[in-house]
C-alpha cells in the first residue's frame, strides 16, 4: 500500500517551501525525540514527515486536500489567497445588538485589537488602507498593509493583505439580522501560514490552533458589545503563589 | 485576608492571600459577614468536579457589605448590605433577559472548557472550578463581584443575615425545584434527600400548593427537620425494604405525582446498582453516582415530573430512559437561575412566611472551615448545614 502511494507521488509543494520543510522538519524531530516522550515521538514523526515532505517535493496532506503550491497560479482574482491555498477559518456568533452597531463597532479597524488577542495594534491609514501588527511565534510581530476591497454597509466587509506582505492574508465578515437574537456575525478568514498548510497543522499541534483563536475572539467581541467589558479573573487572588 | 483555599482531593486550607481588587468597570468589592459550605461544595471536596486548582478559593453562597464599586456600577454604594446570587450574569445577554440567568452567555472566561465538555458554555459561578470561570469564591474575608450592578440584591435593615443568606443559593434552588415540578392542587411530591435543598423543596411544594410531601432520607435528625412542620411525612429508606413499595401504598397505587432528586451525584444506595456505581465512580469510568435518580424515574406515576436540583456533572450509566420514556415523564433539571427568585423570596421571608435559618445546625468561623467541610461530607454531629463568619 505504502509503495503504491509512492509511485504516484508527484511535486505539489514549492521550492522554498520545500526548503522550510526540511528545516523545520528537522527542527521538530530532534526537539520531539529529546523530550523522550509518546508527545515526543508524534512531533518527532511530524518533523520526519516535514522533511521527507521537502525532500521529495510531496506533501500526502496537501494531496489530501486537494491542495498543491508547487506551480504559482494566478487566476486574477480579487484576493491576496488564491482559492484552494492556504488556511480557511470560517466562525460565527450570535451578538444581542443591532446590526448597525456591530458593523460600525467593527469598521473602525482601530477596535479589533480590543477582541482579537493576537493583534496588537491596527493603524488606519484612510477609509479603504490599514496597517496591522500580530504576536508572532516567540515573542516576534508580524505586520502587514491591508486594504478594503469589498463593502456593504451594515452587511459586509472584505480586505485583504497588500501584495508583497510578510503574510498573505484575506477576510470577509458578514452581519446578518437574528430577528430578536441581535445579529449573526460570520467571520471566514484566509491565510498562507509561513510553512504551508503543514506549518499551520504544526502550530495547531504545539497549541495555536487558528480556528479556536478566531472563536474565542469572536467570544470576546460579544462579550465587549454586550456587557461593556469582556470577563476575566486576571488578578485575581488566590492560595498559590 | 483569610480565605478558605481548595488543596486537592479532600484537603482544604485557610490561607493568606492578597485582598481583592476591582478588574473591571462592573466589578464591586464585598466585605462579607457571613458565608456558608454548600453540599456541592462536597462534590468539589471529594474530587469529583473537573478543573480545580490547588489554591482556589471556594464558596458561592456568601454576602455582606458593599466595600467598593467599579465605575460603571451606579446602583449601589458604599456600605450597602447585599446577598450575592452564586452564578455570575452579565443580564444583557438574550438568555439572562429570558430569565436563563445561570446559562449567561458572557461571564465564563473559560468558555472553550464548559464548550468542550458541554457543547454550549453556561454562566461562570463562584469557587466551583476552572471550567465555570475560575472566580475566587466568598469563603473568605473579601470577595470579588462581577456584574455588581445587576447580580447583588439589596437587604433592607433589620433582616439578620441568618435569614437572607440562602438567598444566594440553596432556598432558590429547592424552589426552583419544586417550581420545575408543575405542581397541580392536591398533588403528591416525593423529595429524595433531606438536606438544605431537600427541606427548601419541601417548604416550597408546600408554597405551591402540593396536596402531600413525602420525604424521604436515611439520617434522623434530618428527617426529622424535615417533620417539624407537622405536615410531612417522612420515609427512612435504612429502615424499609423498598421505597417503590412504600410510595406506591402511600399513594393508593399511583405514585407520586412529583419527584425532586436533591441528592445528585453523590447518592448513597442499598442495592447492587449504587455498589456499581460507587466502583466505576473509584475507576474514573463515570463521574457520578445516580441511583436516586433511578429510584424516582421508577417511582414515579405515569405523566408525572421528575425534577432535579441535585448537581450532576458528567456521565452516568444505566439511566432507565426506557422507564421515562414508557411512562411519559417530564424531566427538568439545571444551575438554578438565582436572580429570577431572590427578590419575590425575599419579600416571602419578610411576610414572615419561612425563616430559612431552620436548615443550619452549625455557626463557627472561618478558621473551623478544613474540621467543617469533613463533618458535614461525613454527616457527623447531626450536621445539616454550616454557615461561618469570617472574622
């Protein structure tokens, strides 16, 4: 069975992904295999896998789903991911206030930072154009120009990053009426990790997993339009020290 | 201040720690006077409720005087007394304006743990574990209020602490209790278990309008609290043979036409399937016992309503849904929506209409909280419920 899947690989993957591959991979296998452990040994199989993935070009999870990078393709659509690459995140919530409010609370880009943990700062530069800063991993920031490229009043708003960003990324949110439950906000967002959807898989492994950022993010942002504040026990007292 | 910490399974301590601060514009500080050890305060005592921490600070029925307010909390003002409802709303939320108040959207801030577990989070609570919040609780000198402006309820002067202080929990949770069953004049409510709840469940059928109460327990001196009223009528299941039996002869063959399981998931039991459960419950295979919950299932008249103010927290085995399902019972159960209650029992305690202060058997401080919580989880001292002043 194994040899079979072999024979048909073929190269899905990018070069200098392929490059990241390797050198991550090889990153992972020997962090995993130091820490003597079943969890060190699934990281260490994962970093394996990273490197037979740039070694060969292949990449079973990208087959898997039906994604390939290794031939850039430009369908000249509006969005910075090209369908069918990168990480898409789709979440919703359900906020007790009128859609007018929400989606003025979330046109001003400057409030995003207020709900979504990972965002540091968003500067708005004028009504379509924006700079975004992100926590990257270990302490770093990743930043990006961003530009609105659709837009409904009170219903949706698109952007997406300015080609030549560190990180390629695209999102829409819609506002929807919910009779008497306020308004349906959906959130799908789109993004090309720095080391491929395999790179996201391994962020979600070490415990960034995108999709649960967005939700509690989104948690956060109900709790700031409904209540005014969003709950914490930061601070709070304790017996342990 | 003093407070009184949670240290693993069966080990509590007092504990210096900081004072609490106000974190957010909601917030009040409480100094409280007096606070109480809740029998689901056992749950969490014995190891049975997920996600606690060596450290926390227990206790959820709690109240005192309003020491500070935050800025967005204009309704009330240094110095005011209150009772503090154990669950935490945020009373802007779709479900706390249903009067769902214990299902509040906006209070856990660790949601994603009660999702997990749950499907949906519900309301975070007071000293009852990570997974409902991770709030310090009220067995301690100080606490923190969040929501101070929708969840405290005023206490006029001249009502002393002893008769308000189970506004905070267990009276709107025997009368919740008894409120889910439907009551119908002239109706017969069988209560399983004759603890705080339990005599809340009783007093409230009665409230409501029950026809008969039967009681039933195995301790004495609860059952005989449970008598004092001189209307209810009590069973001590150590001394009879078969509880079905006896419900159905007290009943002319039909049942109760009601039943409330204030016991929860710690039961006791004398057949072969509370053995069971006690076994798997040791093997971590299922986290709660239920054999009283079987027994009223069993027990209870075609169409009737079992009601379930008793805590369940995870999964159990052999539920007899067939028995539900072939009898058309109606099952409610649920945290108990506190705020929707305190104010109509208040004004029922200063009719004169209950003295809730009945239920408590012992009044020591802060400081007697590890010897206590042992006592009432082993039900030694005749111990029915204990309330302690923090200084």
């Amino acid at each position: 069975m194994a040899e079979q899947v072999f024979s048909t690989a073929h190269k899905n993957v990018a070069e200098p992904e392929r490059w990241v591959s390797v050198v991550a991979g090889a990153a992972l296998a020997a962090y995993g295999l130091k820490m003597r452990s079943i969890p060190g040994l699934v990281i260490g199989a994962i970093g394996g896998a990273l490197i037979h993935r740039g070694a060969t070009g292949h990449c079973m999870v990208y087959e898997s789903m039906g994604v390939t990078t290794a031939a850039e393709e430009d369908d000249g659509s509006n969005v910075s991911i090209p369908y069918g690459k990168g990480v898409r995140v789709e979440k919703s919530v359900t906020i007790n206030a009128p859609q007018e409010q929400v989606y003025a609370f979330w046109r001003n880009f400057e409030n995003l930072p207020r709900f979504m943990h990972n965002l540091e700062s968003v500067e708005v530069h004028d009504s379509l154009r924006s700079h975004w800063v992100a926590k990257g991993p270990a302490g770093t920031t990743v930043d990006w120009e961003a530009e609105i490229i659709n837009e409904i009043p009170h219903e949706l708003i698109g952007w997406r990053s300015i080609d030549g960003s560190k990180v390629d990324n695209a999102g829409s949110v819609h506002f929807t009426p919910a009779a008497d439950r306020g308004t349906e906000v959906k959130v799908i967002l789109r993004y090309d990790p720095p080391a491929g959807v395999f790179g996201a898989a391994v962020s979600r492994i070490l415990g960034e997993d995108p999709a649960v950022n967005v939700q509690e993010d989104l948690r956060r942002l109900k709790m700031l339009l409904e209540t005014g504040e969003v709950a914490t026990t930061e601070g709070q007292s304790a017996g342990r020290k | 201040m003093k407070a009184v910490c949670w240290w693993g399974k069966t080990e509590v301590r007092v504990v210096d720690v900081p004072d609490p601060k106000i974190l957010n514009p909601h917030d009040a500080i409480v100094r409280v006077t007096l606070t109480a050890i809740c029998g689901s305060d056992l749950h969490l005592y014995d190891g049975y409720v997920p996600t606690m921490m060596r450290g926390d600070i227990l206790g959820h029925e709690f109240m005192g005087e309003i020491v500070e307010v935050g800025a967005e909390v204009k309704n009330l003002s240094v110095g005011d007394r209150v009772i503090v409802p154990f669950p935490i709303c945020c009373g802007r939320c779709w479900f706390c304006k249903e009067g769902l108040w214990s299902l509040c959207d906006n209070t856990n801030p660790n949601a994603w743990m009660n999702e997990s577990l749950m499907g949906y989070a519900t309301a975070g609570l007071y000293g009852y574990s990570h997974m409902y919040g991770g709030y310090a609780g009220g067995q301690a000198q100080y606490v923190r209020v969040p929501f101070a402006d929708v969840n405290p309820l005023k206490i006029p002067d001249g009502l002393p602490d002893e008769k308000v202080l189970f506004l905070t929990d267990i009276f709107p949770t025997g009368y919740m209790a008894a409120e889910n069953c439907d009551i119908k004049p002239g109706d017969v409510v069988a209560v399983w278990g004759c603890g705080p709840v339990g005599q809340f469940a009783i007093q409230s059928a009665w409230m409501l309008g029950a026809g008969r109460v039967i009681a039933i327990d195995r301790f004495p001196e609860r059952l005989r609290l449970a008598q004092a009223d001189g209307r209810t009528e009590v069973l001590d299941y150590a001394e009879i043979d078969d509880v079905y039996t006896q419900l159905r002869d007290l009943t002319g063959g039909r049942g109760p036409d009601r039943c409330i399981d204030a016991v929860g998931m710690e039961a006791h039991g004398t057949f072969i399937d509370a053995f069971m459960d006690r076994v798997k419950q040791a093997m971590k295979l299922q986290f709660d016992r239920a054999h009283v919950l079987r027994q009223a299932l069993h027990c209870c008249r075609k169409g009737g309503t079992v009601s379930i103010p008793g805590v369940y927290a995870g999964f159990i085995d052999k539920i007899p849904v067939g028995t539900a399902f072939g009898k058309g019972l109606t099952l409610k159960m649920g945290q108990t929506h506190v705020q929707k209650y305190t104010r109509p029992l208040l004004a029922r305690i200063e009719r004169g209409e209950i003295d809730p202060s009945f239920v408590i058997s012992h009044r020591v401080t802060l400081d007697d909280a590890p010897e206590m919580y042992r006592t009432f989880r082993d039900k030694e001292d005749h111990c029915t419920k204990v309330v302690m002043r923090p200084e």
